[in-house]
C-alpha cells in the first residue's frame, strides 16, 4: 500500500474556518452585484459565463498566480508548484499538481484530479503552503475592499447574509481573521499513514 499525507486540521479551526469561507464566497457575489460597479472587476478579475446552462467563473491572474471563483468554491494555483480547490461548503484543500487552468470551468467535476491525501510529502507541503497563500490572499482582498468600496459596502454585505459569522460593526477585523487563519494554517500539523 502507498504511503499518503495530509494535514491535520482540529476541530477548533474547521469550525472558524468553515462559515467564514462560505461568508466569504457569498460576499464575492454581492460585489458582483455593487452598485457603483462590479468590484471583482476593478480587482482584474474577468468573467466567463457557461453557454449550456447558468453558471460563471471568475479568473484572476496575478504574476505567477491564478485565481479563480466559481459560486461553488475558489481555486488557487501557483506556477511549477501546483494549484488548491477549496469547495464553499467543506473548505477542505485539495492538492493537484496543474497549477492553470486552461480552459473555463463551471462544474467542480470539471476540474483537474484533486486529492487532500497525497503521495508525499513534497506535494503535502506545496499544498500547506498554498493554503496558507489562499488565507492570505482572502485577508488581502477585504483589505482592498473596505479601502477600496469603503466600511458601509462590507456591512452592507454581511448583513444581508443570514449566516454571518463575522460582526457587520467591525468588518475591519474580516482581513485580520484570515491572516489569523493563515498563521494557524502554517503551524497545521502533517500526518502519513
């Protein structure tokens, strides 16, 4: 039998990190829809839409980057290291080693081979280190956003979410808890078996 790896990820921070990643997809979505425009836009991302059926996918370039939104969940690749998929509702990496997309993609079952036990320990690290990257990159854009479309945007936005998890008054603090998050996710202990 193979030998697999992963990250061990406790209780404690699959329950922070669970809704504020579904918190988080939503509130991409209203910023689709801001009135003063749409912000994922300003933020250089560009949009593709499906012919057969609804669905968009949302793709950002950034050096050696990409990034990509689907309402389902956010991939993030890094050239010659490989590319995390976090789904909206697991928020749980999974490693591949394709670091592009090259093509638009509206349904997760489209996406490159995708594994959260991998078969060493390179590849465990490389997915640790994207994860960490993600969380970080998060903490960045609600940085933009509050700078950017201002405080009373990102309230407005948390409160029309019923499952918010953050306080609409200090949304500020949004970027912080992802940056949190990333610290945690560095420390994440790695299992084999």
């Amino acid at each position: 039998m193979t030998k697999k790896y992963w990250i061990n990820y406790p209780t404690a921070y699959k329950k922070k990190i669970k809704p504020l990643l579904h918190q988080q997809m939503w509130l991409f979505g209203r910023d689709i829809l801001c009135p003063e425009g749409n912000l994922l836009y300003q933020y250089q991302f560009t949009h593709q839409r499906a012919k057969t059926h609804s669905g968009a996918m949302y793709t950002r370039f950034d050096g050696d980057q990409q990034i990509a939104l689907w309402g389902w969940g956010i991939w993030f690749g890094q050239a010659e290291e490989g590319a995390i998929f976090v789904n909206r509702y697991k928020a749980k990496p999974q490693f591949t080693a394709v670091s592009t997309l090259s093509q638009s993609i509206f349904r997760e079952t489209e996406l490159p081979h995708l594994a959260s036990r991998v078969r060493n320990q390179a590849e465990v690290k490389t997915l640790q280190k994207l994860w960490v990257d993600l969380l970080c990159w998060l903490g960045e854009y609600e940085t933009w956003i509050v700078d950017t479309a201002g405080k009373n945007w990102r309230q407005t936005t948390l409160e029309g979410f019923p499952h918010a998890v953050s306080n609409p008054e200090t949304v500020d603090d949004l970027a912080e808890e992802w940056k949190t998050l990333a610290v945690q996710g560095a420390e994440l202990s790695i299992k084999s078996r």
